[in-house]
C-alpha cells in the first residue's frame, strides 16, 4: 500500500514533458482585493500584488497535437481548455524567488484529457461544453459547466491589437500591467504529504501576448461564494495565436521554512 501511495504521488508531479501548439489563447486578468485570494494559494506562495491588488487570470485556450513530447503529433488530443490562475510568488531553496502561476481550476472538453489532467497534476480538471468561433476579427468563447459553477462568455476584438486598457483597469499604463499581470512560463502545485512545491516550467516560442479589448457578459466562477463576495475588476486581455507550446517535468522544490508563506 506504501508504494502504491508512492507511485501515485510521483504521478502528480507532471513527470512527463508535454508539447502542444495553441491555435489561439485568450487571457482574461481581474484584479481582487488581497484578502478574497490569500485563503486559496498553499504553504509556501505568497501573492503577487501591485498597489494592494492582488490577481488571477482566466486563460482559454484551443489546443492542437498535445502529447508527451516524444510521441509524433498524430498521437496527440484536440480541445478546448479554460484554466483559472492566480499569480504567485515562491522562494527556492538557494534563495530566489520565482514568479508564476497556482492553478486552482481547470476545465476542458476532453473527458481523457481530464481523467489523465487529474491523475497527472493536481490542477482540478472538469468537463465542460465549450465553444469557440472567429467572425470577422472576433473571437467568441464560451463555456458551460454542469451546475453552472463556472461559465464563461465573452467576445474579443483580436483584429484590433494592441488595444488600450480596460476602462475599470487599476494599472496606469500597459508596460506596468505587462509586467504584473501577463501570462508567465511557471506553475505551481503544492505537494502536502512532503510539504513541497511541484514547479512546472513552459516553454514556448513566438511568444508575443497583444492586449485586446473585450466584452465580458457571463463569468460565474469569480462570482461564486469562493470569493465571499469581492468584486473582481477587468485589469487586462492579452491575446496570441499560433504558438508552440512545451512543458517541462515538474521539479520538486521544499518548502522554506520562513520564507514566503510557509505551513508553520
């Protein structure tokens, strides 16, 4: 029984490398008060925040061909995936601190992607309806879960980059909401039975996020009691298409005692 707890915790350390190339990726960044986001990040991150705002993105993305990178890609899965992120901070054993992503959400319309997304990480796949359609430099997304806990419905102007911020955005100009608040290369998942971080780096190339301007018209996860209430500002959307995707094996890192946030 040991060894078989074992394996399976080995199994949700990401232990295979996975390559993938998005058709196209959407990100939708909110702004939320520190305190509705501390509860939901483990030992061992701390929020990352700018001028008392912390963050989590919403990122949809079409995926084609993903697969453990040593398979050809006629072995890869096609599918529609919508992932909620909140942007963290993590300091390693020899001292640096990491900026990424702790994934609290992920749903996707591929029942194995979920089974084996679900075995092989601790990212909480669900399935989920989805549909996404390009008209005329319009990109329209949506998602629909079982009980309605986290739809999603939004169009956005991809022909019209760069766009200016959003109206709502707390940040005053775009170099500052790039460098809080766009997509970055690592996550993070918390390893409780050894009180230790997976990190999980992404590799990827013509990487040139554009922000574009959206309209939000159903978004129910960020409004769901999870957040007990805090209202959640549009702060960004950045847009890329076409782009080749790797993720590496997850390393494990321990948790610092006293560094960050730690479990005490």
């Amino acid at each position: 029984m040991a060894q078989a707890n074992d394996l399976f915790k080995q199994l949700k350390r990401h232990p295979l490398p996975i390559a993938a190339r998005f058709e196209h990726a959407l990100a939708l960044t909110y702004a939320l008060p520190e305190s509705a986001l501390a509860p939901l990040i483990p030992p061992g991150l701390e929020l990352d925040t700018w001028n008392g705002h912390a963050f989590i993105a919403v990122a949809t993305v079409r995926t084609r061909g993903l697969r453990p990178s040593f398979l050809p890609s006629v072995f890869g899965r096609n599918f529609l995936l919508a992932g909620y992120r909140i942007f963290t901070r993590f300091r390693t054993s020899n001292g640096d601190v990491l900026r990424g992503l702790r994934i609290i959400r992920t749903d996707a319309t591929s029942a194995s992607m979920v089974t084996w997304g679900n075995r092989l990480t601790r990212y909480a796949y669900h399935h989920a309806d989805m549909q996404s359609d390009r008209r005329n430099g319009t990109l329209l997304f949506s998602v629909r879960t079982p009980r309605g806990e986290a739809d999603l419905e939004f169009s956005a102007h991809v022909a019209g980059r760069p766009a200016p911020l959003p109206p709502e955005s707390p940040f005053p100009d775009m170099e500052t909401a790039r460098e809080y608040s766009a997509p970055l290369p690592l996550t993070f998942d918390y390893e409780p039975e050894t009180n230790s971080m997976i990190v999980v780096r992404g590799r990827r190339a013509h990487w040139n996020p554009q922000p574009v301007s959206v309209d939000v018209r159903r978004n129910t996860f960020l409004t769901s009691d999870l957040f007990a209430g805090a209202p959640a500002i549009l702060a960004n959307a950045f847009y890329v298409e076409d782009v080749p995707y790797l993720w590496e094996r997850g390393r494990r890192e321990p948790v610092q005692k006293g560094s960050l946030r730690d479990s005490g």
